[in-house]
C-alpha cells in the first residue's frame, strides 16, 4: 500500500502536459521509404538526398535520416518483399497543416519512385532541443 501512495504522489507532480521541463508537448513523425522498385533497390543514396531536399527540408527544417531495412507484403503480388530502406524521423507542432504535409511527402515519394506506399506513423512525444 505504501508503494503505491509513493507512486500516485509522483503522478501528481507531473505538469498539466504531461511532459517535464525542458521538454514541450509536440508530434513525432515516423516515415519509412522503401528503395526498391520492382525486385532491385532503384533510390539510390543521391536520388533520396534529392528528394529529402526538395520534399521533406521544405516542410520540415530538422529530420534524422535513418539507413532501414523491413519488410511487408505486397498486396499486388501477395508476397513477401524485404528491401532497404530510409527511416525518416521529425518532431514537430501537432497542427493539421503539418499532418497534410507528411501526407504530402509520401505521396511525392509513391509518385516520384513508382511505390505502393509508404510508411507513415505519428505518436504524441516530449520534445526538448
């Protein structure tokens, strides 16, 4: 019993975000961008930098690129398929007009590269930088 008034107390410390200081409530963003096209890796390391420069940078001054590797099932040909891939991961200000830009960015990238999707998670996080 006394373990868990000790733990309710410290729940009661926390700020009204949630997040403790230096932290800020924002959004965190997940894509993932696979480099297949067909059967063989068809986005090379410059043709992404290329694409992040001019879709992902515009939208969204700081990222972290990642190197990946996944896989998923192709709907189209119903089998697994594993490829490389790049993790691309940004904080941002929870706001609809940022949410439609991530959307914006894969549907360059389905565009652009001849892809059937791509990856697209976004989670509540506590921001500091």
């Amino acid at each position: 019993m006394a373990a868990g008034g000790l733990a309710l107390a410290g729940c009661q410390s926390l700020p009204a975000t949630g997040c403790l200081p230096p932290a800020q409530p924002m959004a965190a963003a997940e894509l993932v961008f696979g480099r297949n096209i067909g059967d063989r890796l068809g986005v090379s390391e410059a043709d992404f930098a290329r694409f992040a420069a001019a879709e992902i940078a515009p939208r969204f001054p700081g990222f972290t690129v990642l190197d990946s590797l996944g896989q998923w099932r192709d709907p189209a040909r119903g089998r697994l398929v594993r490829e490389p891939g790049k993790l691309v991961m940004i904080a941002f200000p929870d706001r609809p007009e940022a949410r439609a830009a991530l959307a914006d960015i894969a549907e360059a990238y389905k565009r652009q590269f001849l892809q059937q999707s791509v990856l697209v998670a976004v989670r509540p996080a506590c921001v500091s930088f």
